[in-house]
C-alpha cells in the first residue's frame, strides 16, 4: 500500500511537472536531481499544496524529495506513525504520552482556545500547544519550509474529519 501510495503520488507530481517516465517534455524524473525538480515545482502554477501536506504526513518528505528533519531525532519520521491516517492518534509512548487526536473536531470543537492554521504550525514546529503549553518531548519539533509547514498544517486541518 505505501509504495502504491508513494508511486501515485510520484506519478501526480510528474504530471503537474509535464515529465514523464518515458521522458516527456522535460526529461525523464530520473535524469533530474532533486534540487532541480523541487525548484520547478516551486515555481510551476501547478504546485499543489493538498497533495504537498499530504506527502508530508504520510511519507515524511515533500513533493520535491526532501525529508522532513527535526530539532532532535524523531522516534519516527512521518506523522501518520504517531498520528494515524485518519489523524485519530491514539499511541501510547514509554513516558505515558499518548499521540493527539489531529482530527478537525479535536482540534477546533473540543478546544475551549481553538487551533487555528497558525497555532498548529506553532505546535508542529515549536512543540508548543494551543494553549501555550509545551507538548510532550516525544513530539518531534519539525524543521521546515514555510511553505512545507504550512501545507502539511493545512492538509491536517483541513483534509483529516
């Protein structure tokens, strides 16, 4: 399932991009490093921020390639291990921590302060909550682009129901 996903993913980005496996108008993705397929898709008009977010959280690296990093080593590497596909959460850590449920109503509807896109990209890259309190240490504080932090914080807020 995640080399389908990872394969249908790959496939979208090439096809915003007019490449093609068999060498389309720019070339075949192969012959391309990275560098230079992540700085077309940051200029082409087909950029897809939805489909960006969603790369994140599910295979913990953007459209261009580029892994996500993290202040200290993440136990794991993409959000979905921790936060589930459908963002429920639910993992239990060692320390008693227990993954949060990411998904919309958690966020916005139980909250007495609801997050907003600001305070969960604050919460992604600072590991402080909606509340201004730290999260637990198992939270990774992730290192992205702007652009990165706010695609995958819009995918969860707007994407996981």
């Amino acid at each position: 399932m995640r080399q389908t996903l990872s394969t249908l993913l790959a496939a979208a980005a090439l096809a915003a991009l007019g490449c093609s496996a068999d060498g389309g108008p720019h070339g075949s993705i192969a012959s391309q490093t990275p560098a230079s397929v992540a700085s077309r898709m940051a200029t082409t008009s087909a950029w897809n921020p939805v489909l960006n977010g969603k790369m994140l959280y599910l295979e913990g690296r953007d459209l261009g390639g580029h892994a996500m990093t993290a202040q200290k080593p993440p136990l794991f590497h993409r959000c979905v291990d921790c936060h589930m596909a459908n963002g429920a959460g639910g993992r239990h850590f060692a320390d008693g921590a227990i993954s949060a449920d990411l998904r919309h109503a958690a966020l916005v509807t139980a909250q007495q302060h609801p997050y907003t896109i600001v305070l969960l990209e604050r919460a992604i890259s600072t590991g402080v909550d909606n509340e201004g309190k730290s999260l637990d240490s198992v939270m990774p504080r992730w290192h992205l682009s702007q652009r990165d932090l706010h695609d995958v914080a819009q995918y969860v807020f707007t994407q996981l129901k």
